[in-house]
C-alpha cells in the first residue's frame, strides 16, 4: 500500500480511535489523523460522571498516555470540521484552516435529543453527552439549584440523576411512559428499577411529560410545567430523551442521509472512499434480526471501528455483529443483557424464566424457545462471564444446561452471595428436567453467608 495514502477519521471517540488503532496494526506505511473539536485526547465517556462527582481528574478519564499517539503515528487534530468538499476530498475547518484526505472515516457520534420545547435554549438546560456537556453542567450547577429536574428515562439520565444527588440536590425525574425504561426492559425489572431510584429519593414521575420550560427575567430556568399542569420550581433541567446522530454539518449534501449517515455492511457510504462508523452511522437495513439500523452503544462503536480497520488496510470482511451484549449501571446496581430479552414477547412461542432475591435488587431473567433453548438473558445486581452465554446462545443450548452450568458464568469473587444456586433451585420449581443444583461453596458453609 502506498505511503502518501492518507486516511481522515473525524470523531475520538471509541469507534473512530478503534479504527485508527486496528488500521495502524495492520499497516505501517500509511498517514492516520484523528480530528476532533471536543477533545484533543480520547476519552471514557462513561467516565464523565465520576469526574462530576470528583472521584477522578478529566486526564484520568483517558485510556491511552499522550506518548502513545505519538509513538504509533496517529495525528490528533482539534479542531471543527465546518464542512466537506467531497469532489476535492477536502475538510474546511471552522478556523478557516483545511486538510485533504485519500480516504474518510466519519465517526462523529451522537447529541442529546431537542424536542422543540419552549425554553428548552435557556440557561441551566442541558442534556449530557460531550465534554463540554460536562463542563457546562459544572457550571450550572455550580450554586444556587435547589431542584432539578431531569427528562426522559433513559441511561443517560440515570447517569444524571446520580451526579446530581450525589451533590445532595434533589431531583424530580419525568418519564412518559408507565415504567421506567419500559420500552427495553420487561416490566418486573423496569419496576425493580424505578424502585430502586425512589429508595435514592429520586422523585420519580411516570406517566408525566414536559411542557414547557420557564425563563427567570435573566434568560436562565426558573420552574418547568408539565403536560398535566404542575408547576415544579428548579434551577436546572436536564434533558435526557435520547440522542440522535451528530450529522447536521452533512445535511444538504450529497452525502446520503437519513437519521445517520447511510452505508452497507462494509461501512461505505454513497460516496467512493466515505465511510461512517458508530453512533452517526445507519445502515440500509438492520445488520441482524434483533437489531437496529442505528447502533448506539459503546461496544457496537468498538467492532464497527475494527471491522472497517481491516476493511481499510485491504482485507475482505463485513460487519458481523455477533450476539447482542450490552452493560450499565442503575445508580449502584449493575446491569448486563444479552441475546434478546425485549420488553414484551409472544409467549406462545416463547418461554420467561424470571427469579427475583428477596432483597429487590439482584435479578435474573432467561428467554427460552419453544424447544427450551436459550435466546436471552438479563441480570440485575450481580455480574455473569461475557464468554459463557456469548457460546450458550451461538450454539443454543437447552435452558436446564445453562442454568446447570451457572456457576461457570458467576464472575463474582466466591465470597459474595452465589445467587446462582437460588436461581438453579427456582428454574428446577418452574420447569422441572434435568438441572444439577450446585452444593453450597466451602466459604458460604463456614460463614453461614445468606443468599
């Protein structure tokens, strides 16, 4: 491959540094740079929270020492992509500057979701994406909020109501819908979890809408109205209601557009040598039966970023999106899900195995076929081995296998509570078989541990 070949990534975050990283691998002799107005370094995005919170320093958020760029010949630029010549292969910058490229990787992530609420432009309303996001949140929480009040029940804003409650302001959460995230999770756990919010004094309204937001004479937020008519005082709006591919720079081109950037299943857009990758890119149809068009998660970003790192170095491969996986936490109870687990299903073809700790906080549910094999699993509260149910539902094994074989997946230390001999026990009530209950662990024998 040629050396002056020059491949252009605009966006740092997991899928554009991933790509930039796999491509490196594969082929030293070509130039990578990385653009990004945000940041000049990669970061964790998930780690914006704990930097709120004071837990950590916005260097530490960041994977890689800034040695590393240098020594694998990865350019970072920070700067704003303004706009692209696609004919002349040409970035303009909002400083006026420009750079070509051979080859272009768009990978420019998400923005919070803006609904055209009246006021939703004031100051102290926000959502929380980037790292500017985080920085005006600082800001605007710096004094004087007495309440906030956060829209729309999704990660993000669980992310939000913690670092809000955590600087002891009191936060009222509106959620349309009857349960919170109810439109991903099955109803006992959406109800598992928006009993947990409420024992963290989360004022949780469901079934409630914003209507508008309120302007002090200073042009900042004063008090919110919701749909049913209630004024709530805050001094802080948060607005969470998912986000939306960052593309508004490429509308009105001729760059096919929809909600993201179009491309096939080698990432490639309508435009010879444009390419987009994760949270900005949609594909023409769903890459798999339980997927969307638009994948935005941090571990789909991932192996967007690597498959077009081979398909760029000159390998001949397509996305495969494998089974689906994905993690969070609900203020200090963790989450995992994997296979399908959607948040209602036919249940004349499909069988639910849910088991429940006494406790309220630690879950576990399995979808099953009607032959009995697995399809999906989410757990609650308790961490299970990526690996172990990633074969299980490759090679669909029966659901009395799994749930015998549970010990293998538990990833927590032996001295926590083994959940999975309850589970064992309550799948073997339910459906019966052949499922081998494992024998308390020496640990739990001689401490008595309860489960």
């Amino acid at each position: 491959m040629s050396s002056n070949r020059h491949v252009v990534i605009i966006g740092n975050g997991i899928a554009g540094i991933t790509c930039a990283r796999q491509l490196r691998k594969l082929d030293e002799s070509l130039r990578i740079t990385v653009i990004s107005g945000e940041s000049k370094y990669f970061f964790s995005r998930t780690a914006l929270m704990y930097v709120f919170m004071g837990h950590m320093k916005f260097e530490h958020t960041q994977p890689y020492e800034n040695w590393f760029w240098e020594k694998n010949r990865i350019e970072l630029k920070e700067a704003w992509v303004k706009s692209i010549d696609f004919t002349a292969k040409t970035l303009l910058f909002k400083s006026g500057e420009n750079l070509s490229y051979d080859e272009l990787v768009i990978a420019t992530g998400s923005k919070p979701n803006k609904f055209g609420w009246p006021g939703e432009d004031l100051q102290g309303v926000q959502g929380l994406y980037s790292k500017q996001d985080l920085e005006l949140m600082e800001k605007n929480t710096q004094s004087g909020v007495e309440r906030a009040v956060i829209v729309g029940g999704g990660l993000i804003g669980i992310e939000m109501a913690e670092m809000l409650a955590y600087k002891k302001i009191p936060v009222t959460f509106l959620v349309r819908e009857a349960g919170f995230w109810n439109n991903i999770l099955p109803k006992e756990e959406s109800e598992l979890v928006s009993r947990h919010m409420r024992e963290h004094h989360i004022d949780l309204r469901l079934k409630e809408e914003l209507d508008e937001i309120i302007s002090d004479p200073n042009a900042r937020v004063k008090a919110i109205r919701t749909k049913s008519g209630e004024e709530i005082q805050c001094q802080f709006v948060g607005l969470t209601a998912g986000v939306t591919p960052n593309i508004d720079f490429l509308r009105n081109t001729e760059l096919e557009v929809n909600r993201g950037v179009k491309v096939d299943f080698g990432f490639q857009t309508n435009i010879p040598n444009v390419y987009s990758i994760g949270d900005c890119a949609e594909f023409h149809e769903a890459p798999a039966a339980d997927r969307k068009q638009v994948e935005q998660v941090w571990y789909t970003g991932r192996m967007h970023g690597e498959t077009l790192g081979y398909i760029l170095a000159g390998k001949e491969v397509t996305y495969q999106p494998g089974i689906w996986f994905n993690s969070a936490k609900f203020l200090d109870i963790e989450y995992q899900t994997y296979g399908t687990v959607p948040a209602q299903w036919d249940s004349e073809n499909v069988k639910s195995f849910y088991w429940e700790h006494a406790g309220g906080k630690v879950a576990f549910r399995m979808l099953m076929d009607k032959q009995n094999k697995i399809i999906g699993v989410n757990n609650f509260g308790f961490r299970l081995r990526h690996e172990f149910f990633d074969q299980a539902i490759k090679e669909k094994w029966d659901g009395a296998k799994v749930i015998s074989q549970l010990d293998k997946a538990n990833f927590d230390p032996e001295f926590f509570a083994p959940y999975y001999i309850e589970i064992q026990k309550a799948f073997k009530d339910q459906f019966g078989g052949n499922v081998k209950v494992s024998k308390k662990s020496f640990i739990q024998k001689l401490f008595g541990a309860s489960v």
